[in-house]
C-alpha cells in the first residue's frame, strides 16, 4: 500500500470506529488501517468490542443465551471498562486507538426505543 495516514500536527490521540453490518469488512479494514505506515510516528493500538476483557468475553460467550436489557447492560459494563482502562488512557497519551466495532453496533443490537425484555 503507498498510503500514508496523516493526522493534525496536535498530540492528542485519534479515535478511529469501523462499524458496520456482518461480514462488511471491519476487521479487515482495522487490521489494513493498523499496516499503513504512519507519518508522525505516533504508536497505533488496534482494539475491538465486546473488548478482549473479562466484561467482553463474558458478553461474547453469554450473547446467545442472555437478551434484552440484561445482555444491554453487559455491553454497557464492557463500553465503560473497555474505555476507561484501555481506551482513554492511549488517547490520552497521544495514541491512535483503531477499534472494530462501536457505538453503530449498539444501536444496531441495542435500540433504544426497543422495550426491555
Ligand atoms: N474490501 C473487501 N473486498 C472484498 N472482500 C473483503 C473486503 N474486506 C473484507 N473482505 C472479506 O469479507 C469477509 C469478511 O471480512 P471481515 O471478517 O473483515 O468482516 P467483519 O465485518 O469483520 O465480519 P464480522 O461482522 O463477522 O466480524 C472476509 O472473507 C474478508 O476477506
Ligand atoms: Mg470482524
């Protein structure tokens, strides 16, 4: 690839989200965003949600057997955790934190309008 990812010359972090449907591609594209070589030398963190936590692997492995609001607030449990010890701390430090899957697969999994369960 002979792209280059350039961002502003400030030393916050950058959020990058990839969402999108089933099989669209998302991994694919964190993994490709994660190879390309970066002109500023900033460290890149590739992670994902549910996380690679306990939370995460907990709302993976009970995501066909937990529903409705109860399995919305373990993804709700993992976002925060998953922000608060991962997230935020590398943008803090000036990182570019890629993560596969976000807030468009809440709304997609956890509408809001949808009544509890
Ligand atoms: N740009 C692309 N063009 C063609 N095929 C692609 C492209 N990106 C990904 N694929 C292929 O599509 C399939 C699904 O890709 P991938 O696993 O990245 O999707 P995903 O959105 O992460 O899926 P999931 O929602 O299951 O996590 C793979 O076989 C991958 O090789
Ligand atoms: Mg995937």
């Amino acid at each position: 690839m002979d792209q280059k990812v350039r961002t502003m010359g400030s030393s916050e972090g950058l959020f990058i989200s990839i969402d999108g449907p089933s099989g669209v591609g998302k991994t694919t594209t964190v993994r490709a965003l994660g190879r390309l070589p970066r002109d500023d030398g900033r460290p890149v963190h590739l992670t994902c949600e549910p996380s690679e936590g306990r939370i995460g692997k907990l709302a993976r492995d009970l995501t066909e057997t937990v529903t409705g609001t109860a399995l919305a607030c373990l993804y709700a449990a993992d976002r925060y955790h998953h922000l608060t010890t991962e997230v935020f701390p590398r943008l803090e430090a000036g990182e570019v934190v890629i993560t596969d899957r976000y807030s468009g697969s809440t709304a997609r999994r956890q509408p809001s309008r949808k009544s509890p369960r």
